[in-house]
C-alpha cells in the first residue's frame, strides 16, 4: 500500500472536484511547485492519478475488500492494458485530509446533484488512486461509455426481439413517459456486430453516439475508433466473461450455491465503465487508441439479489424484451441485434 503523510499545503496544491456517485467522491489533486527532495514521492503519486474517496454514511463495502477483489477477481482476467489501475493510498493525518476535501466539496454544493448535496467524505485514513483517463493534452479526444450488457440476458425467453439492455432502455423510457434522447447510446451487440475487419465499418453515426458529449471526433479521431471497434479484443473478451460467469440468470441463480458468487462478478463486469483516449498525434489507423475498463466494484449480490429478480421479470413479463415501448434497436437476428 502506498503511504502519504498528508495533502501538499494549500499553496502547493490543487484539489479539484471531477466526479461522484452514490459512495465515492473522486478528486484531482494537482501539484502546483515542482517537487523538492521531500515531496517529490507525493508529487509522483499524484501524477496521473485522481484521489477516490468514500463517502459517509454509506453500506458499501471498505477500500481494503475493493480492492482485494479487484486484485483476485478482475485483474487476473484481461491484460493490464485493459484495465484503469487502481491503488490504495494510506495518509497518517487523516483529520487534514478529510477536512481539506470535505472543504472543497462544499465549495461546490450548490452545482452538485440535488440528491447528493450535503453528503460528505467518510472519516477515514485510506483512498484509492486511480489512473486518470482524462486528457494529457488539450487535443486529445475522452469519452467514457457503459459497455453494459453485451450478450442476451439468460432470462429472455426463445422469442425475444430486442436484447437485455435495449430492453431496460424502453422499460425505463415507458415509465418517465419520456420519448427517445436526441442521441441515444448504441445498442451493445451493435457495438460488438463490428468486431471483425471483415464486416461492414461502423457508420459516423454509430461513432458520434458512442462518443458521446466528449468533442467532436475529428476524422483521424473517427477512422481510428472505427478501427478500434474492428480489431479491439477488449470487448469481446468482456462479453465472454459476462457468459461465463451468468449461464442462467438472476432469475434461476442459485443464491446459496456458487452461482451466487459468479453472479455477482457477472453483475459487476455489466456495470464497468470503458474509458477512452485518442491522442491527436496518434499514428495509423488503431494507432494511440487508449481504451480501460474501470468502475469493476464487487457487488453485493446478497442484497442486490431481488432488485435483479426483480428487474429481470419487469423486463420479461412487461413485454420489453419482445418489443414493447420504444428502444434504441428493432431486434435480434441471426444472434446479433440490428441497431436503428
């Protein structure tokens, strides 16, 4: 584990809000005076990297659990090219740490979501650095997209025409009475329905809805990311992980045997994050394509269990596996789903 005795003093560093969830708070901390012979270790430590931080009052599981199942559970099944690293970091003065970050985030309550105002960072004395995906340089094109589900759910039945993740797509549309985003994600199989150079390219459109809000893909940024999408191994080695360890479902999982415990890392490689990079000088065609998978937390499969049971006949008998509502793909066929 790395160790820091504390932050850098307020006029050496920056710390900067990048991001939250229901559990965590994530920091950049930017060292502002080049590092001297008794910095330069923290200064190190913090390049690169961002500063993710528990929030209080949560029933998420510790850092030292994260990151042990990360380190068993994940980081044995895909290339460390694969992987945004992640690291615990210990500091010894705890109360200056929380206090610094528990300031900055105040800062900026009136800009958070609604929900999350007020909630703070968890008095504790460890963190996690994890690699920054953002940019390195002003040019580079970032953007963050959910793989999600990239195989049929167990649960569907025979006659399904529209995969698992179109699927809740439409349930939840249905339910806010919301029509169809302006720019809706790509279906998953599409994404995969791609992965051969022998098959037809992705089309600009299916690029800038992956893409997402990040800037405008340049068209070296484009062809290179079309390349990506054809040669990667990233994504279907995801897929493959996601098969093998769910074959039956939420809906059939044994919640006492083994099952259980395959669920649950099936649930978390549902739920990952694929951060990009395309530096601007990047080279040929899949040259400088960086692409990571992150947020792989161990799920609770105890307490998540009748949520995903729950979810799974929502989808099954409400008909949106078969078509009802609207969706962002029109069906399944010959084993892949056709994008709209």
């Amino acid at each position: 584990m790395n160790n820091i005795t504390s932050l850098p003093p307020p006029d050496q560093c920056e710390i900067t809000f990048v991001g939250e969830g229901a559990a965590n708070v994530v920091f950049k901390v930017l060292i502002t005076t080049p590092p001297s012979t008794h910095d330069d270790e923290v200064y190190h430590k913090f390049k690169d990297h961002l500063l993710r931080v528990p929030k209080a009052n949560t029933t998420a599981y510790s850092y030292h659990d994260l990151q042990s199942h990360w380190e068993s559970a994940i980081v044995p099944r895909f290339p460390p090219s694969n992987l945004v690293h992640q690291q615990l970091l210990h500091w010894t003065s705890p109360h200056d740490v929380i206090s610094r970050l528990n300031s900055a985030l105040a800062s900026i309550d009136d800009t958070r979501r609604p929900d999350f105002r007020g909630s703070r960072i968890a008095h504790v004395t460890i963190g996690m650095l994890v690699a920054d995906m953002n940019q390195t340089h002003l040019t580079d094109t970032v953007f963050e997209f959910k793989p999600k589900w990239l195989a049929q759910s167990p649960s569907a039945p025979p006659t399904a025409t529209r995969c698992r993740t179109c699927a809740r797509v439409a349930q939840k549309q249905q339910h806010k009475n919301k029509s169809p985003p302006p720019r809706p994600s790509p279906c998953p199989l599409t994404l995969l329905s791609h992965n051969t150079t022998s098959s037809p390219p992705p089309s600009n459109a299916l690029l800038t809805r992956l893409a997402g809000d990040a800037a405008p893909l340049t068209p070296s940024a484009a062809r290179r990311l079309a390349h990506w999408l054809q040669t990667n191994t990233l994504l279907p080695r995801l897929r493959d992980l996601q098969v093998e360890f769910d074959p039956v479902g939420p809906l059939s999982v044994d919640k006492d045997g083994e099952g259980m415990e395959r669920l649950q890392l099936a649930m978390t490689l549902r739920d990952c994050s694929c951060y990009v990079r395309i530096p601007a000088d990047g080279g040929g065609e899949g040259d400088g394509v960086e692409a990571r998978l992150g947020d792989l937390d161990r799920k609770n499969g105890e307490g998540k269990l009748g949520y995903w049971r729950e979810t799974e006949r929502g989808l099954v008998e409400g008909g949106f596996t078969r078509g009802r509502g609207w969706g962002v793909c029109w069906g399944v066929k010959g084993g892949w789903l056709m994008d709209s």
